[in-house]
C-alpha cells in the first residue's frame, strides 16, 4: 500500500538527486520498511549504500569514523564532517539513518538532545553543500534543520507516512479479527 510514496521517494532520489530526504511518520507506520524498499529500488544508482540505525544513540564522532571509513575502503577514519563531504562528493553514497528521533529532544520540536547537536550540523552541511550523494533518515519527528532548508524544488524534502488502509486490513486479518 506504499507505492506512491516509494514512486515519489525514487523519483526524488534517483532521478532529482535529492541530498536529504526524511521519511517522517509515528511509530510502526513503516517509515524503515518504507526506507528499506526504496534503498533496495535505488541501490544501482550508487556506489556505496549504508545502513546505520540511531536506535542506540551513537555519538556523531563515532558515526563519522564507521561511514568515512567504509567510504574510504577503510583507508581513514576521519570524524570530521568535511572528511565525509569530501567522500559523497567524489563517490554517490547512499547513507540512511533510522530512529533519528531517539537522537531528538522530546517535546522540543525537533531540536537535538544535548550531546548531539552535531547530527544537526550534518544534516545542515549535507543538505546545504553539493555532491552527488543522498542521506535518508527516518524519524517520527521532523529535525529543525529539515524544516528550514526544504522545499519542492530544493536538494532537501521530507515525505510524512500516514495511516495505510491495506496495512490496516492485513493486520487485522494477521490477528484474525472480523468486525
């Protein structure tokens, strides 16, 4: 019941070379399934895909070591933003995050905890910067530093999951439940 949505996200990715994309909705509407089937339809177009869930709350530094030295071939292992930058301008990475709203405040639309106010920065630096990659993240709450750089003919756009009535049914048929 999600092929619209994975239609607009390819389309956004694959073929506008979006930067930043955030797949936004509450809790198991599917926004990782949505990510998962879309990175699958869209993994030819790039040369490296990496898969990183946030659900642990890695500090940004530890992050920037593991994707700059996949991207590297594991020559560095630079937690410098501008280390990462220099390696989605030269190689077309596709890079998603899960679960960032477990990185986010609660209650503070959108603003990072204390301690990772840095994922802001890269968010900002990657959206606002040119290369030939992609950052996909999923969140149930859209960060601030989307909100301000989006738009429809921008490098950075956002796409909120609702409510699926095929989903609904199946999982009302999965639990065996008639009305």
């Amino acid at each position: 019941g999600r092929t619209e949505e994975l239609t607009t996200l390819e389309q956004w990715i694959a073929v506008q070379r979006c930067r930043l994309v955030a797949v936004l909705g509450m809790g198991g509407i599917g926004k990782t399934a949505v990510a998962a089937k879309v990175a699958v339809q869209v993994q030819h177009e790039f040369e490296y895909v990496i898969w990183r869930s946030l659900l642990h709350a890695p500090p940004l530094e530890t992050l920037l070591g593991e994707l700059v030295a996949f991207v590297s071939d594991f020559g560095e292992s630079s937690t410098e933003i501008a280390r990462l930058i220099y390696y989605l301008r030269s190689r077309r990475c596709l890079l998603i995050l899960d679960n960032m709203e477990t990185i986010l405040e609660a209650g503070e639309a959108g603003q990072f905890r204390a301690g990772y106010e840095g994922y802001g920065e890269l968010l900002k630096v990657i959206g606002e910067t040119a290369h030939s990659s992609c950052l996909i993240l999923t969140s149930r709450e859209k960060p601030s530093e989307i909100a301000v750089n989006e738009g429809d003919k921008l490098p950075v756009r956002s796409l909120r999951l609702n409510g699926s009535p095929q989903a609904a049914i199946a999982l009302l048929d999965a639990k065996g439940l008639v009305g």
